[in-house]
C-alpha cells in the first residue's frame, strides 16, 4: 500500500463513518409508517401458522422502539421454539439452489477494477495504482511481501471493513461462513498482487481477511435480523434500506439480482440485547500525555448481543450464532472503538438450574483509538459466555476469553519506519453485567494486549495496552434511562531507541441509554 492515502481517506473514512451512524439509528428506529404497518402485519399474523413470537429479535426491537411500546417486564418465560418449530428452510438455507459461487467470484474483481480506477486518477500518488501486466508478474514471482508503512487507520480499519465488502458478496450469495472466508482472503490477494504497484503487504492480508470476516458477519447477521418476518411477506423500503446501509453487498446483491438472493438468513430467534447511548464525556484524568488532548466532547455508543445463551431451543451450530458488537464515536477522535467477538466452534452448557452457558472457539476484531494511543488486533480465542440467575430477579452475565492474535499498537512518536508497532499478541477479556431486576443493571469490561516482537520489523520493542470500562445504567421510563461510565485507558511501551512510555487517560461520561424490546437482557429459562 501507498505512504499516501489523503484522498481516499477524505472520502471513504467519513462515508464508512456516516454509514456506521446511519445504520445505528436506522435499526434503532425507522419511519413511523414503516413501523406502523410492519406492527400490522405481526398483529395480524397466527402464532399456529408462523411459530413462535421473535420477540428477541433485532427487527422486533426496531418496531416497536418506532411504536413506543412499552418495556416488557414481566418475569414469565417467553414462548420458546423446540425442534419442530424451526422451519424447514432454515435448516438448508446454504444449500438452497440460487445460490452462487460464480457471482461474488465476478463481482470482486468488477468492485476492485473500479476502485483501482478511481484510485489512479483520483488518489496520491497516482501512479501507485496504475499496475500493468509486468507489475502483477513481478509481485506474483519476484516480490517478498512486507509489513508496509500506512496510516494506522487504512490498515486497521479500512482494510478490514473492505475485507467486509468481498466476505459480504459471498455470504449474500448463498455462501456459508468458510466459503466466504474463503473468498475475502481471495480479494484481499488479488488486490495486493493487482490493485497496487507497492509491494505486497502480509498485514493487509492478514487484516482484510480475518477482520473483513469477523467484522463482516455480525453486519450480515444484523442486517438478515432486521429484515426477517414471521409472515410471508417481504420487508418494506425503510428495513431494506436499513438493512443495505448495514451491510452494503447484502442490499447490492438483494438490488442487483432480485428473487435469486432476497431469501432472509434465517435467525432461529436467538436471545438478544441493544443498547443506544448517547452523551458527553470529560477526561477527568491523565498522566503522561500530550497538551493536545481535548478534555470534553460528545459520546456516542451502540451495543448489541445476538444469541444469549439460555434461550430455550436455541443451539450454536453455525459459525457466530453468538456474536457480541461494539460501536463507540465521540466528537474527539470520530470513532473511538469496534469491537466485535463470535462463537466460531463451541457448543452450549448448563450447570444445575441457575447457569447456562456456552463455551470454545471465538474469533474477534478490536480497534480501539483513545486520544493518546491506538490498538487493533485479530485474534482467535478460547472462552465461554454465560448467564447464572443468583436470585429470582438479579442474573449475572458474562464472558471470559484468552488467545492470541496479530495486533497493532501506536506509540506517540515514529519508533521506526511507521509511528505503531506490529507483531503477535496475546491477548484476554473479561466482560460482567449484573442485573438489577427491571431497574438497573453494572456493566464491566476489561481487556488487555500484549503486543510483542513475534513477527515483527521491531524485534525488542512491545507495546503493552490495558482497558477497562465500567458503567451504571438506571431505567426510567419504558426503555429509557441514564447512565454514567467510566473508562480507563493504560499504556506502557519500550523500544530500544525512544523513551518508555507509561501513558494513562480516564474519561467519565453522563449518557442518554435507549434499550431494546429485551430491557437488560437477561434470559429467562427457569
């Protein structure tokens, strides 16, 4: 990849923001028609004819936010689906005969030719981008790939949400989670021996295809979730428009092709939770940073959890039937944070009456830019999730995962060719929720990474990152409540030739929360 990237990053940074924005409040609430007349049809539709209310769903969830229902509170067990509830389609949706392998094998090549195009006559330096038939030949026989020298956010960011455009092309096809694997590790090759004159990068390649998948299938899965019906009719404009804003290769391949791919994945309706924040925050504390860094601005955050374990009926089969997405923008530095973390391989447990739980394999994308420093890393991790009830009304939730990925991590000044660290990293996570009945609910995250010399142009150097998140949520009225949060961020790096760094910033935040149909999301199974 090019040193130069201002013009693409002037365009494609602040549209894949905005898009991110958009999608939020887009699935939060859509048009007041559109929910009025989805509200119908559910009202109209036979729970003996259709199964069971998709109450936990992310499309339920949107409707009724837009109908201002209030807040389910009660502590029956919903209707759960058993075996013979699930439709029969839903069972071979990959194996469906529209599906393709020759489509998205097409349309990446068309997607990267044009953005080659434009490129090469729109992007500094130009001439980066104008390869030939003796540049493909070179990189394919003569060039040893490197670790290449970009912004922290192109290869951080933009390349795996372009890693997301080739995953989703496949998935909408008809693809399963390996297949489209598979292909954005396709695109991504193809575009470092074909999009670009430079030599080719191995952490592009690593970045665009673990990230482009990890982060490429909750936006999948949300946008399918949003446009699924427990009737036979297809979604309105506003959940499909919703739903391409999500995922752009899903609306594009629903647009372009019509009836081919416009059957919805199918959800087998897990348990879920949402969450909206929106806020000011204040640096209330720091130490060893810059004069640079703004102490107050606004807050924005979005959660949502898609297969809570508990639910009754509901198994992991697939790749991410449990999947875990963060969002967080504020007017400081744009995007703060993404973080998404799914169940790859595992399967469900119980212990006695009072804990259900899941366990194994999960991959996860993070990127997180507080102002002082930046880390991202892919990772595959082996954990477990889980619900336990301590009481009749107080559950505790949580999650404990520890793996290693390939990370990243930036330093406040240049320790080398580029002003961030590569290498391998371990990494952990812990993650509470207690909930207070209806009413209350504490939340804690706390995640560190050990960015290393494994694997990296900076043997002796590390970048250690530790943060830790805590936050109090009040329910008011319906689904709406405040909460404050605090979030402490820590750094301490050693290289041989800069200083060590020991940096530390915490912000306190005063939010507006908005939640989903499932209030806190607790499970009930009991």
């Amino acid at each position: 990849m090019p040193q130069s990237h201002a013009v693409r990053r002037s365009l494609v940074f602040p549209s894949a923001v905005l898009t991110g924005v958009l999608a939020l409040f887009l699935v939060v609430a859509t048009s007041s028609s559109a929910g009025e007349a989805a509200a119908a049809s559910l009202d109209a539709a036979s729970p003996e004819a259709h199964g069971p209310d998709l109450s936990g769903n992310l499309r339920a969830q949107a409707l009724d936010v837009a109908d201002a229902r209030p807040l389910d509170t009660s502590s029956e067990a919903a209707p759960t689906p058993v075996a013979s509830d699930v439709p029969k389609f839903a069972v071979s949706w990959e194996m469906r005969p529209g599906r393709s392998y020759v489509i998205p094998a097409l349309e990446i090549p068309v997607y990267q030719f044009l953005l080659n195009l434009y490129d090469r006559h729109r992007t500094e330096p130009k001439d980066d981008y104008r390869t030939t038939g003796n540049t493909i030949r070179t990189h394919l026989t003569d060039s040893k790939w490197v670790l290449d020298n970009d912004q922290f956010s192109v290869n951080q960011f933009l390349h795996p949400y372009g890693g997301t455009v080739y995953y989703g092309l496949a998935r909408s096809a008809g693809l399963n989670f390996w297949e489209s694997f598979l292909y954005a590790g396709a695109g991504s090759f193809l575009w470092e021996i074909g999009g670009e004159k430079t030599t080719p990068s191995i952490n592009d390649q690593i970045t665009t295809t673990f990230g482009g998948t990890f982060l490429g299938e909750p936006l999948f899965r949300m946008a399918n979730l949003l446009l699924e019906s427990d009737d036979e009719g297809k979604p309105g404009f506003w959940r499909e428009l919703a739903a391409a804003v999500i995922s752009p290769p899903t609306g594009f391949n629903r647009l372009a092709f019509g009836n081919r791919f416009d059957e919805v994945y199918p959800s087998h309706n897990p348990a879920t939770f949402m969450r909206l924040q929106v806020g000011g925050t204040l640096t209330s504390s720091s130490h060893n940073v810059s004069s640079s860094v703004k102490e107050q601005g606004a807050v924005g955050d979005f959660t949502f959890t898609y297969g809570l374990p508990g639910k009754p009926g509901y198994t992991y089969a697939r790749p991410f039937d449990y999947f875990d997405f963060h969002f967080s923008g504020s007017t400081v530095n744009t995007i703060e944070s993404i973080e998404t973390r799914g169940l790859l391989i595992g399967t469900s447990y119980a212990s006695g009456d009072s804990t259900r739980g899941i366990w194994g394999l999960y991959g996860s994308y993070d990127y997180i830019v507080p102002q002082i420093f930046r880390v991202s890393t892919t990772a595959l991790s082996l954990g477990t999730t889980w619900q336990t009830w301590l009481s009749d009304e107080v559950a505790l939730q949580g999650t404990a995962l520890g793996g290693t990925g390939y990370g990243a991590a930036g330093s406040i000044q240049r320790t080398g060719e580029r002003d961030y660290h590569y290498g391998a990293t371990p990494q952990g996570l812990l993650s509470l929720r207690l909930i207070l009945g209806d009413r209350a609910m504490f939340d804690f995250t706390g995640r560190e990474y050990y960015v290393t010399g494994l694997l990296s142009t900076e043997p002796h150097g590390r970048e250690n990152i530790m943060r830790a998140e805590g936050s109090f949520t009040l329910r008011i009225l319906d689904r709406h409540g405040i909460a404050i949060r605090y979030v402490a961020s820590h750094r301490d790096a050693t290289y041989p030739n800069v200083e060590f760094r020991n940096q530390t910033v915490g912000t306190i935040s005063l939010m507006y929360v908005l939640l989903g149909k499932s209030g806190f999301g607790a499970v009930e199974w009991r």
